[in-house]
C-alpha cells in the first residue's frame, strides 16, 4: 500500500489535466489510476482512426445501454475511452463548448461560480486555438490545439450553401460570440495527428518526480473511514490480476466519467439505500442522486444517395485506401486526417422559445445501419440531426457488488414528449437540407428515412428504429445544492457528505449542454483542478 495526497481515478479528458495541474506543485504527490493501457495504439493518433477503436476493447469499454421504449427493443452500443486520455483518445475530435446559456443555466440552479463569464476563462486556458476567432472568446495559449478543418469536398459546400438558401447563415465560429449558423467543423488535431489530453496534458506532466500513472488499475471501491475518502482499492493487471489498495492524505478524486464514476460511488456503499440494499452493499452514505439525471444526446442518421461524384465511402477500400495511407504517412492529409463529422450547423426547431435548440451534421459518407464505424459500399451523404437540450433522464445502476460487471445503462431517450416534437422538427430540417438546391446535381434519392416516410409519426418510427447515441452522456453525478434530491456534488465539486472525495467529470453537469462534451469536460477538469488547489477562480470574463 503507498500513499500520495491525491489519489485520482481515470486518465480520461478532465483526469489528465487535473493530474497535470496538481502535479505542478512539487511538494505534492499525485497518483492516477486507469483502468486501461497507455495510448501507444496507433490508431489513437490518426483521426480516422476512430474507425478502429470504436469496437477495441483494448482502448474502449464497449458499453451496451438497456433497450427502451422508443428505441425499437435495441441494446445501443456506448464506446466509452479506456486508455489515457479516456475518450479523448477515441472520440471524433470536435471541439464545441456549446452557448452561454447552457452554463448560465448551470449557475442559476445554484452553483456558484458556473456561469459563462465564470467558465469563459477555463475554456480559453485549456484551449491553444490555430486559426482566426476573437481573443475575446478563444484561448491562444493553452495546451490542447484547436483547428479549423482545411480539407474540402464539393458537397460539404454544396450542403453548407443549401443551409444558407434555407435561411440558415454562415458562422466561422461557432465557439465564439454565438452558435447559431453552418461551418466546417473546428476539431482538436494537428498536423495531421490527434490532440488528447493525454498528450497535450498527461505525458508531459509524466516526467515529474511526483506523479505516478498506474494503468491496468480497475478501481473496485473507495476506502472509507467514517465519512471520510482515504483511498480505493483497485484490481492491478485486470480481471485476474492483483488486488491492490492506495491511500489519499488529502482528497480522492473521480474522473471516471459519467458511467464509471457513479458505478465506484455505487459499488462503495454511496448511493441509493434501496440499490445499494438489494446487491448486498453496506449503505455507508445515502445519496440518492448517484447514477441518476443521465442524459444523452439521441439522434437518427438520414442518408441520401449520391451520384456524379465521389464520396469518402470509395476512398477507403483497395487502391484509393492504399494511396489514402501512404499520404497520411508523407503528408499527414487526406481522409485519414479527417474526423467523422465535417460540418457543424445549429439551428432553431421551431418547437422551442430558446435559442437554436436542434443540432445537423453532415459528412460526405454514409455508415452501415446508421452507426459510425464501418462505411457503406455504395456513395452516400449523411446528415444527423439531434435535439440539443433533451427532457429525458435516465440512470446508471450496478448490477452487482462486482466491479468487472458492466452498469446498467437505461438513458430513456424520447421519453419525454417535448423530445419527440423537436427530434421531428429536426429530422424535416435535415432532410430538406438534404435536398437543397446545391445537392440537387449530386443527389441521386433518400435512402433513410425514405420517400414513403412523410407523417410525424412516421418519422418517429424511424428514429425509434434508427437513432442512436452521439456519445455525450453526463449528469449521473448532478452538481446541484444539497436541497436538490438528485444531488451529488456542490459547486465546489465535493460528494455531499464525504470529506476528502471530489467528482470531476463530465457526470457533474446538471444540464446538458447545446454541444458536444469533450470541450467542456476539459474545462471542468482546469476548474475542477483549482477548486482542489484552494486557488481563487479566474477572473470572469467581460462578456
């Protein structure tokens, strides 16, 4: 048994960086314990290398949700990053915070110090933005490169001047002073290579005396004294590998994620009495919110055909994938540079006073069943549209008292009704879009949902049968005052209730956001990381 004064588990998108911060101060000693490997896959490091680990359980978890109502009776899969960097090192690289009033939201349910003003500056220090976009808004000097896409293909400006006919103007930052608008996607790569927080955080933050990354460390259960976090007990070497305890003199912190962390809550007597109770666990602190508020952007993927023009799905099989390969080995170009998504348009459904409350992407491609991870043979063009505030809640729940079972994972998507209008909303949109006039010359006909689908109903059909996860789950551990009965953790980041525990992740949202996550994941771990320090906050920006 060893002792540091901060034991962190997870070396994902917000545990890396709070590893790093922490470790700044030499008088201090930091572990991290992850469950996976290093990130020597070399498909981490090539973009479109996604295509890889989305089904790798050496670098992915491989989750699978319970099915629900209105999704067809489907078990949707739920990759999740298993190695440093977590997800950051498995995602599709796009970078968006989401609108100021996702976070002014946060701060009006009580948590101080959350507001837009408050985390403008968290974003700015992770973020070192190549490109143009007003300093007001953007980081210049942080560690995680945030670029433009430079790659173009002539139907992603077909489609970015169709949304421009529709109404829909262009943006060329969508993370600056508003979202609103179409763009080709801002993305964390560089030259060519993949941006996680490992390496733009962890690896160098390796080299000082005082950290330690313990990998291959499945973290089994936080050690408890009295109402105090001192440690966790984790399994080294895997399923079959050595039980193994570390202590924390100071805090313990959990970087899980938004599955992970309240299953370790869980499986540590902290949680649902009732849960707890009915798998035999010692209830050490009731806290029912833990595992709860799951929220998860759902959307369907609609697909046209397309002719008189090649698409990406061509240029990943024989000679062009081999010519494909050899330009990203001399050149770091060409599609294996590429993230899956390539444009990014926000708009307003119609259905909702708020601001744009629905959100399209397109990429010359199309995916077998709809679900990224194997291309199509025959030439396609996809456009998925996604709700951005979604209503229904769902849970993370253990199985067991054993920490090598996977959760339950029930996100109840489009449960709520106000979902299922604006969902159809967005699927009209989308398939409008789709058939504007600059795609008229190279669409050949609607795949999915297909001409015969036309009535609201019938669009719902499709996405019960379609839609799946965009991979953004948060809020199983809701940061929210202790008067709140889902609450988890204060706007300090402290389990209520225990001293000494911290949760830093994205499970902490108590709202989702209008975006994808990894931006703000990142930005909860640079604040989360100065909450543990004692350091006053960054001075709120002038917004």
């Amino acid at each position: 048994m060893e002792t540091f004064d901060y034991v962190i588990v997870g070396a994902g998108s917000a545990g890396s960086i709070v590893a790093s911060r922490l470790s700044e101060d030499p008088n201090v000693t930091v572990a991290v314990l992850e469950a996976g490997g290093y990130d020597w896959n070399p498909f981490i490091h090539i973009p479109a290398g996604f295509m890889k680990t989305f089904y790798d359980a050496r670098v992915n978890w491989k989750y699978e949700m319970e099915a629900g109502a209105w999704t067809g009776g489907r078990r949707i899969y739920a990759p999740r990053g298993k190695t440093l960097g977590g997800s950051s090192s498995i995602n599709g690289h796009v970078y968006n915070r989401g609108q100021p009033l996702d976070f002014d939201t946060w701060a009006q349910f009580g948590n101080s110090g959350w507001g837009y003003a408050d985390v403008l500056p968290y974003f700015q220090r992770t973020e070192r933005r190549i490109g143009p976009g007003d300093d007001t808004y953007r980081g210049r000097e942080g560690q995680v490169r945030v670029t433009d896409l430079e790659w173009r293909h002539p139907l992603c400006d077909a489609f970015i001047e169709g949304c421009v006919q529709n109404g829909i103007p262009r943006n060329p930052d969508y993370n600056g002073a508003r979202q609103e608008g179409v763009s080709y996607v801002q993305r964390t790569t560089f030259n060519g290579r993949r941006e996680s927080t490992a390496g733009a955080y962890l690896r160098p933050a390796m080299k000082r005396a005082n950290l330690r990354v313990i990998t291959q460390a499945h973290a089994a259960s936080i050690i408890l004294d009295g109402k105090r976090a001192v440690g966790i007990r984790y399994r080294h070497g895997g399923r079959n590998g050595v039980d193994k305890e570390v202590r924390a003199s100071r805090e313990v912190i959990l970087s899980g994620g938004t599955y992970n962390s309240p299953q370790l809550l869980q499986l540590s007597g902290i949680g649902p009495a009732d849960l707890l109770q009915s798998h035999g666990i010692e209830v050490r602190h009731a806290l029912p919110g833990v595992g709860e508020n799951l929220r998860d952007h759902y959307a369907p993927r609609l697909v046209a055909r397309v002719q008189n023009i090649a698409t990406i799905n061509e240029s990943t099989r024989g000679p062009r994938l081999a010519w494909e390969v050899l330009k990203w080995m001399t050149t770091r170009k060409g599609i294996l540079s590429l993230n899956p998504t390539l444009v990014y348009c926000f708009w307003h459904s119609g259905e909702s006073a708020e601001s744009s409350d629905i959100q399209m992407t397109f990429t010359p491609a199309s995916y077998n069943d709809g679900v990224q991870g194997e291309l199509e043979r025959e030439p396609g063009m996809t456009v998925a549209a996604w709700q951005q505030r979604p209503e229904s809640t769902g849970y993370v729940r253990i199985r067991s008292g054993n920490p090598f079972e996977q959760p339950m994972i029930q996100p109840n998507y489009l449960t709520a009704e106000h979902d299922r209008r604006v969902l159809v909303a967005a699927m009209k949109l989308a398939r409008k879009l789709l058939s504007s006039e600059p795609l008229k010359p190279y669409y050949a006909r609607e795949d999915v949902p297909g001409p015969h689908v036309q009535t609201d109903d019938e669009l719902l059909a499709v996405a019960k049968q379609r839609g799946t996860t965009t991979f953004h789950p948060m809020g199983t551990c809701k940061m929210a005052p202790a008067t709140n009965p889902q609450a988890v953790v204060d706007d300090q980041l402290r389990v209520h209730g225990i001293q000494g525990l911290r949760v830093i992740d994205a499970s902490i949202m108590p709202m989702m956001l209008s975006a994808n996550l990894n931006a703000a994941t990142m930005m909860i771990g640079e604040k989360g990381a100065d909450l543990v320090r004692g350091r006053a906050p960054l001075p709120s920006a002038a917004v």
